[in-house]
C-alpha cells in the first residue's frame, strides 16, 4: 500500500505522487530540441522528484545522467574531474545497470573526450543534469568547466550532448553571466507549488486505494493552510491517515483541526522547524513583511530577500515579500508577535462570558463584541499604545487575541490572513458554520481607506456573504466610532479604533 511521502524525492512505487503534466512537456520539448537550459526552486518544493521524473521518461530514449555538486565546493582540479568521473559512473550503474569505466581527464577541456567515450559505450545521446549547482563556488574550475560546455554546445550533435540541466534552489544568471550562452534565461525553468487541483488529486489517490475519504471541507482546509507547499501538503495529509484518522471511514473536519494543533502548537515539524530557522536569520525584515503587509517589495536581487526566498520562507505576492504559506504564517506570525504581557485578564474578566455574544439563532453577534472590545482598548490604550510605533500587524495581533479568547470559548476558530480567492482576508471567524470577514488597517489615508472598503467589499462577494467588517486603528482621530455602509447589496460595518491617549500619569 502506497502513502504520503513525508521525506527525501517521492518513490513512485511507495509514495503518493502528482504528475506535473504541463512541466514535464517543457522540460521534454526543451531536450528534444538540443537545448541547455536551468531549473530552480525553492527548498522542499519537489525539484528533486520531478528531475528524477525526467530520468524515468528519457531513460529508454536517451542516456540521462543525475550527479550533484554538493560536496565539490572546496575541491582543486584534479579532486573535481576525479569526482565527476566517479559520480558519473556511480549513477550510470545505480540508474541504468551499466558497469563502464571513464578514463580521468587531466584537464577540465578533456571533458569532451569523456562524452565522446560514453556515446561509444553506450549508444546513446546522453542528458547531462547536475543539481546544486551554485555549491559549485570554485570560481576558475567553475569558468573553464562552462567554457567546455558553451564549446561543446556549438558541436553538441558531434559530441552527442543532446542537453544540459543546470539545477539550483536559487537564479544562476548571475553565476553563469557570459560564460554559458547556451543557457538563455528564457528557457529557465521553475518548479512551483502543487495546484489546488494537483493537491486534490493527490488526496484522491489515497481514497481509490483504502476507501477511506476525506471530507471535502478537510481537503480545502489542507490546501488552504500548505498552500500546494508539497512537503507540507505530503505531511498533514500523512497526519490525518496515520494519527488523527487512522481505521476511520471519513477523515473530518474534526481531525484536521487536531493536526492543526499539533502541527501549529506541539509537533517539532521539520519543514516548520526549517522555516523559523531561516526567518530568525533575518529578523528585522520578516517583522516588516509579517507585521507591515505590501510594504517591501519583492527584489530578488536583496540577498536578505533572496536568502528568504531560496529557503521556502516567503514569495512574491503582487510585487511585495508576503508569506504566502497560511501555516507558515500562522507560526512564524506566533514566533514573531509582540508580546503584550498581561492584556488577557483586561481582555476577559471573571463577570465576562461568551453568551451575551451568541444571538438567538446560534449566530455571533460580532458588533456586540467588538464594542467590548473598545471598552478593553479606552482601559488599555493609554498604557498599550502610547510612544509606540506599531505595525499594522500588531495591532491585528491584539485584536485576533481578543476575539479568540471569546470565540474559541464557544468552538469557534479565528484565523489570521486567510486566502479568499485570489486575495487575503486579515481574520476570517468561523463560527457555527457561519463565516465572518475581518480586515484591519492602521493610520490610513483616505485614499487608502476607499482602496480598503472596495477591497473588503470584493472579498465578500467572492465568499458569498452579505457583511464584512473594517476596523481602522487610527492616532490622529479624537475618539472611538461605529458606521456602517451598504453597496451593491454588502454591508460594511466600520469601527474607527482611537490609538493616541494621553500619558498613563495623566489620566484621572
């Protein structure tokens, strides 16, 4: 029986595994057709499963040859030719079962003769693909070996080199610049995040061979918060069937909520672990991209944002650094936050309960509790607020904990930066089976506020609902306000929050 693949390239014998159709043609036109070409991805994205897969599909054709740079960093010429050879010969016997011995080349220019014995041993046009290329820092081997291969390109039909796949997690043009004509950056390929219908299919893979189904909210909910992240995706899903769900007919919305948990609040997950690592690194910037959304735009020529790009930490969402992972975010959103020590016993005292907030129809009677909020915040503010220069995701930090602590209490779930269709909402509440909008804006202009309400407008439209709520922390307003407004058949519900108080000393 096959499973979810949790670690290492997927064996498509034992594991669970996504055709990626359309990349696959690409990667075959382009080797069809004599060309040397580049493939990135980020870490943990599937970029040594789907160069595998390209070998499984050439194999019979042609003679693809898979070795890695990894180790050949700190290796002088002779070590790096030696090692070629052996890595060559190593992966010809593991992939094909052919047993050849290469002569070792004496000169990087050599090189060529050892193509040309391959294609005398073997018969076939060979596929030279080498991953981790950038390890490769030698920078003079690295030149004379691109020499070789840019020589060799404009004869590749003599020397039988059908084609070249430089692999890396990051863009080799600035390690290649002249030196490798023969890698256009247009032929550059990258290998993204599964699709939503790609994740589904991997679902449904495991439900054609057990019988066991998961719940359709279960698997938007496992492509929601991985996000097609195919490592993450392999792991929730490998949870649910092995732990949450084991022997059960149905995977529900239930377990998933417990592999939420465990996976948010207690497992030591490596592809989380992974995750917080890189981002601590650089700390500065992921407050600013966590905690000042679309402030820093996305330039992957910022070694800080290349760093953190490279590593799976954020990506480019309309030209600006975001996280685009929901339980990454939501992980290194808890890492991260402010620590307001103190504020719950503020937010919720023993006379406070969640019942005075749940109408008569089970539904949550949102306003209500947010003008509890203002209550908590006029206590507060002065002491929370005053001579601090807060992010826009601080102040959604505060407010996310204070609806949690009564929403939870009930088994509601409050979830920050929630995608909706193409966009994301700051907090969705789902209560009772009821979904409520929340987006947050700090000290706006009044440009930006319009830009705000049409964007929260559209975001419920695509959700199907008739209400979204804005809260708007502002220090330049005198006091607190509530209003309300109605377009296209959507009622906006505005609440202007008061952040300028006078020092704590001062009030009376």
């Amino acid at each position: 029986m096959k499973r979810f693949c949790t670690s290492g390239p997927v064996d498509k014998k034992t594991c669970y595994y996504v055709e990626r159709a359309k990349l696959m043609k690409e990667a075959i036109d382009h080797i069809e057709n004599w060309r040397y070409f580049t493939v990135s991805a980020p870490r943990q994205t599937g970029k040594t499963t789907f160069l595998n897969e390209i070998v499984e599909k050439t194999k019979d054709k042609y003679l693809p040859i898979f070795i890695s740079f990894e180790s050949y960093s700190s290796k002088d010429q002779n070590q790096f030719l030696k090692t070629l050879i052996k890595d060559i010969m190593d992966d010809l016997e593991y992939r094909h079962n052919i047993k050849i011995q290469l002569k070792n080349p004496e000169e990087i220019d050599e090189i060529r003769l050892v193509l040309e014995d391959l294609y005398d041993k073997t018969g076939k046009e060979i596929i030279l693909m080498i991953d981790e290329f950038e390890k490769f820092n030698n920078e003079e081997l690295m030149n004379e070996f691109l020499h070789v291969i840019r020589n060799v390109y404009h004869k590749k039909m003599l020397y039988k080199l059908r084609s070249v796949i430089l692999i890396s997690v990051s863009y080799l043009s600035g390690i290649l610049e002249d030196n490798a004509s023969p890698f256009n950056i247009a032929e550059h390929m990258e290998v993204p995040y599964f699709t939503k219908e790609q994740v589904y299919d991997l679902l449904s893979q495991h439900e054609k061979e057990t019988g066991q189904m998961f719940d359709k909210k279960v698997k938007e909910l496992i492509w929601h918060n991985a996000a097609g992240q195919p490592g993450l995706t392999n792991a929730l899903a490998y949870d649910l069937v092995e732990k949450k769900a084991k022997n059960e007919k149905i995977i529900t919305k239930e377990h998933f909520e417990k592999t939420y948990f465990d996976f948010t609040r207690k497992y030591i997950q490596k592809n989380i672990e992974n995750i917080v690592s890189k981002a601590k690194q650089e700390k500065e910037l992921m407050m600013r991209i966590l905690f000042e959304p679309e402030t820093i735009e996305f330039d992957i020529s910022d070694e800080r944002i290349k760093y953190l790009y490279l590593n799976g930490v954020i990506d480019e969402c309309n030209g600006y650094c975001c996280v685009k992972v929901p339980l990454y975010y939501k992980k290194l959103y808890g890492y991260f936050k402010p620590q307001i020590n103190g504020e719950k016993k503020y937010m919720a005292t023993l006379k406070d309960t969640v019942k005075p907030y749940i109408k008569e129809d089970g539904s949550l009677d949102l306003n209500k509790l947010l003008k509890r909020y203002t209550k908590y915040i006029k206590q507060r503010g002065a002491i929370m607020f005053k001579g601090r220069n807060y992010y826009e995701g601080v102040y959604q930090y505060n407010l996310d904990q204070f609806l949690s602590l009564y929403v939870e209490a009930a088994e509601g779930k409050v979830y920050p930066e929630t995608q909706v269709g193409g966009g994301r909402i700051d907090l969705l509440i789902n209560f009772n089976n009821k979904e409520y909008l929340i987006e947050v804006k700090a000290d706006i202009t009044g440009n930006e506020y319009e830009k705000a309400k049409k964007q929260l407008i559209e975001y419920i439209k695509r959700k199907g609902l008739k209400e979204g709520w804005l809260i708007v922390y502002s220090s330049s307003i005198e006091d607190f306000e509530y209003i309300t407004e109605e377009k296209d058949g959507v009622k906006i519900h505005v609440w202007f929050i008061k952040t300028n108080f006078e020092n704590p000393s001062k009030i009376k």
